[in-house]
C-alpha cells in the first residue's frame, strides 16, 4: 500500500486486523455501507454492498472477525483504505 506521499507502507496482516478488534460503521455512500477499524492505532476502513449483506442485519458495532470474508476482499482488491 502506498501513502500520499508516494511512501510504501506496509499492509497489515488480517490476524492483525481481525483478532479482538472491532469493526464500527461509519457512512454510507454511493450504494456502499463503510466500516472503520482500527489497527495498532491507525484507523482503515473498508466497505460492504447491500448485495453482501442479502438481508442480514447490519449492526453500528460488531466483532472484526465477522467481517473476516470482507475484509480480506478489500486486502485483495486494494480497497482496504488508511483513514486520514
């Protein structure tokens, strides 16, 4: 991953991410539901469609780990975001 000022950063683990970690919503926008999560201090975030959820409930609060499948989507699509 890289920063905005050009600078490698690297990504973290999704152990790192997941394990006793908890994911908070924070906006939606554009069709997408987005989740703050912090990691060793630094906030990301990383975002769920209505189509991920099928009628599941979304809660303003939940465990990391069951958001496990979503966010190793993001790791793997670049999508998984540094929060400024």
């Amino acid at each position: 991953m890289t920063n905005l000022f050009g600078q490698e950063v690297e990504t973290p683990k999704i152990t790192e991410i997941v394990k006793n970690n908890t994911a908070r919503f924070d906006h939606f926008r554009n069709g997408e539901f987005a989740y703050r999560i912090n990691v060793k201090g630094v906030p990301y975030q990383f975002t769920l469609t209505p189509e991920d959820v099928k009628g599941g409930i979304l809660l303003a609060e939940d465990r990391a780990i069951i958001f496990m499948k979503f966010i190793n989507r993001a790791l793997k699509e670049n999508t998984f975001q540094r929060v400024i």
